[in-house]
C-alpha cells in the first residue's frame, strides 16, 4: 500500500474515534440517566461486616474494613453498583432513622461518650441506638441477644394463684408436763416407821399409802378428838343449848384438825367407834404418777415440810421445740403436730401446740414452742429427742413465685420480668412468707397471676440493667445545676477519669 492511502486511512480512524468520544461526552450530558447518575450522593456509610455500624462519611470500621456507601434509591427501582447490597440497602435507612442515646467503646462498657469519637484503645465509639419505634426504654429495663441468653442459662417460671402450705420440720425434746408433778412432804413432825414406795420409778396412785409415821403432834391431836366426843356426848341431854353447841363445835375443830394433818377419813371413823390412840398414823399419796425422786428413807425422822417424794405423772408429756423466726407467721395455738421416734420405727404421735413462748432463745435466736401430747401406754419418755413436723396450710388464695426468683438486697426485694423478644424489666416486690418448704415465697404486691418471671442468673441481669439505668440518668438533659453542687463533666461519667 502507497504512503498518501496509509495517511488517508489513519487520518479516517482518528477522526472516528474522536467522533465517538464527542458523542458519548454529549449524550452523558445531556440524557436524564447520567444526570441522575451524577446528581446520587451517598446516604451513609455502613460496616459491610456489622449493619448497625452507620457513618456519615467514608472511614473504617472497627475492625478495619473500609465502609460501604448506600444510595438511596428511586421508588420502584431496583438499587444498582457495585457499592449497594440487595439485603443489606433498607436495613441501614432503618437503623439511620432511629435515635443514638450514648456510645459506647466496643472493648470497656464503661466507656460511654454522647458523641461519636476514639476510644482509648484507638477504636471509634460504637452508636447504642434507643428502642424500636423510636421510643426509649423504660428505666432498668435491658434486652438480650437469644445467644447470650443460652449461655448465661437464664431460666423463667410463671407467677402462680394458689393456696400456699408450708411444713415445719424441727426437732423436740420430750419433757414432763409441769401442771403433772408433784411434791409429796408431810405436816407434822416425826419418824417414818414404814415406807411403802421405797424406789424411783415406781408408779403411785392417787390415795396409795405412802408411809407410817409416828408423830407427837398426831397422838395429841386424837387425844383432843376423843375428849371432845366424850365431852359432847355428857352435854347432849343439857337443858341449855348454848353448852351443847359448844361441845359440838369443839368436837368438829378437832375433827378437823386431823383432817388437816392429812389423816384419812377411815382413820378417823376407825378412830371413833375404837376410841383407842394409835401410835404410827397411814399418809396416803395425794396424787398419781411415777416416782421421778426419793428423798426419804424408812426410819428417817422427818420434819413438817419436808419433802419425800416427787411424783410425775406421764399420761400427757410436754415437748419443747426451736422454731425459726421466719416461721412464726405459720405457727399458731391449738394447731395440729405429728412426731416420730426413732426407736419405734413407722409410728406417729399427734398432738397439739400448747404454748408459744413469747421470747427468743439468746443463743440459737430461735423461738420455743411448746407442744402437748397424750401417752397413754407411756411410749413417750422424758428426755427423748424426737422429730417433729407441723403441717401449716392456708386456705386462701395467694401470689407465689418461686424463692430463687427473688433477688434480695436487705433493704428491697426485686424480681426480673420476662417481657419477651429477649427484654427483661426489674419490678420492686413486697413478700410475705415462705410456702411448700421454702420453696415458694408469698407476693403481698408488685405481681399479678400469669406473669413471667426469671428464675436463673438474675445477677447478670441486675448488674446489666443497673449499669444501663445509671448510662441514661447521667446522659439525660440536665436543669439548672443546683447552688453548692458540680455539675457532671460532659460526656462522661462523674468520677471516672477520661470521661
């Protein structure tokens, strides 16, 4: 090919070419696409790693990837480029909308700022946005990713209406009955001639002979006696009443007086129709039960007073009881008691509560009941422990929640709500008593039937709602600070440095 067509045929594709770049540049200006095209601007930028990482201008994230810019997009139209990602581009313009409260350094918690900014650790502060719907969270109350849930092992119940029972096990120690003992003495003096219970443990009843004695007191005293009949049997036919009722009366006094020194009314009659003195009188036991204590012994010269036998009876035996001051509210007067024994294997002894005392034992800090039971074939021995359960139902209905669902400061007592989605609410609760063996806890106010509430790691949650409740009282508008008072440093946490 000739050199003038070789310049004719460069010159000709120069100039195509050229043409075309004119065109493409005319076209670019002047079609509405590339207007429009031109015209798009970024409407934030987002973490392609953490969707709810949103900046207002290009950077990194966290993590160090750079950020992603999202266009908005046309309605109808379907979002384009390389930058826009299909599921990721409405979720942004979501979270874009919602309100910041604080930020938060994404290593320490307890880092909060209330505007975006570098952590000490060289991180940007992560945005912690308010609730959905734009609406703030009421105080204390804290959501929990379902993950975080799982791994902390929380645990729910519900809030049940139901009578509420509670049993009382304790241990007794048998005891006598102190309306049952008794002191047997004697009200003359002188010497035991004989003595008919001679050993403790031996069972007496009532109007048993007890001993012989022989008494000066007493062989004047029937002296007395026998003079005065004799003396009221001369004057009976005397014309002047007065002397006979004397006489009468003088025979009655010292009737009487043998009847006080505890001489039997045979003795007396036997006395009367012999008219002969005896020298050794019978006195008999004034009451029954089982010798616990001999202090006398056959032949011992006693004195008016004195005692010689002590007498219990056991037909009904008393038990002495430690219960605690949280059960007192169960425990009431007449109410029902089973026991056990050891030694007599699958028997129960029912009884009563007689008596609650009305102090508390210093050492132990507990209080004494004491029980009543019948012991008719003296199972029941004095000094036996035995075990002791006290069956306490209520008939009406109450608010329970399980005891380990109560988080008890001393001073209050809090409960966590399980309102759903992962969202946990602390809630002040009045208690009242313990039921079905501690196990349940009596609400007086604060919770209602049906309600939900955590049983496990309420700790963890009381911590976390603690810490975000004390976040939004220092990041919360301020009035006029107080004459006398520091207003809180900005941004940052009163009393913690850097902040």
């Amino acid at each position: 090919m000739s050199l003038a067509r070789r310049g004719k045929l460069g010159w000709s594709l120069g100039a195509l070419v050229a043409l075309a770049v004119l065109s493409i540049a005319y076209f670019s200006a002047v079609l509405p696409w590339g207007k429009a095209k031109e015209e798009r601007k970024p409407l934030c930028w987002v973490s392609p790693q953490n969707p709810n990482y949103i900046k207002e201008a290009p950077g990194k994230d966290p993590e160090g990837h750079e950020l992603v810019p999202v266009y908005p997009t046309a309605p109808g139209a379907k979002p384009s480029g390389p930058a826009v990602a299909p599921s990721a581009a409405p979720a942004p313009t979501a979270k874009a909308a919602r309100k910041i409260k604080y930020w938060v350094d994404p290593m320490d918690p307890n880092y909060v700022r209330n505007k975006p900014g570098k952590a000490p650790c060289g991180m940007d502060l992560v945005p912690v946005y308010e609730e959905e719907g734009g609406t703030a969270a009421a105080p204390g109350v804290i959501a929990v990713s379902p993950a975080t849930l799982q791994s902390m092992g929380v645990r729910t119940a519900k809030v049940e209406v139901r009578p509420l029972a509670h049993d009382t096990w304790t241990v007794g120690l048998v005891t006598f009955n102190e309306r049952s003992l008794a002191v047997l003495n004697t009200k003359v003096n002188g010497w035991v001639d004989r003595l008919y219970i001679n050993a403790t443990g031996d069972p007496v009843q009532k109007g048993q002979p007890l001993l012989s004695i022989y008494s000066p007191d007493l062989v004047s005293a029937q002296d007395e006696y026998l003079l005065a009949l004799r003396n009221l049997k001369n004057l009976e036919k005397s014309p002047y009443p007065e002397v006979v009722d004397g006489a009468r009366r003088l025979a009655e006094a010292s009737r009487r007086r043998l009847e006080y020194f505890d001489i039997s009314a045979n003795q007396i009659e036997e006395l009367k129709n012999s008219g002969q003195v005896k020298k050794h009188l019978v006195l008999a036991s004034p009451a029954r039960g089982i010798v616990t204590k001999r202090m006398v012994t056959q032949g011992q010269m006693v004195q008016a007073g004195m005692p010689l036998l002590e007498v219990a009876d056991l037909s009904t035996v008393w038990v002495d009881a430690d219960i605690y001051q949280y059960e007192l509210p169960w425990i009431k007067v007449g109410q029902a008691v089973e026991m056990s024994l050891q030694y007599l294997p699958g028997e129960t002894f029912t009884g009563r509560i007689d008596y609650i005392y009305p102090y508390l034992k210093e050492n132990t800090r507990t209080a004494r009941v004491r029980l009543r039971f019948p012991n008719p074939q003296l199972h029941l021995k004095p000094e036996m422990f035995a075990q002791v359960q006290i069956k306490s139902p209520v008939t009406r209905e109450a608010v329970v929640v399980p005891t380990e669902a109560v988080l008890d400061t001393g001073l209050k007592q809090h409960v966590f709500i399980a309102l759903g989605g992962g969202r946990f609410e602390p809630r002040e609760v009045k208690l009242g008593v313990y039921g079905d063996g501690n196990q349940y806890r009596e609400v007086l106010s604060g919770l209602q039937g049906g309600e939900e509430v955590v049983t496990s790691a309420q700790f963890l949650l009381d911590s976390e709602s603690r810490f975000r409740e004390a976040v939004q009282m220092m990041l919360a508008p301020q009035g006029a600070p107080e004459t006398g008072k520091k207003e809180a440093p900005p941004g940052g946490m009163p009393g913690r440095p850097g902040m």
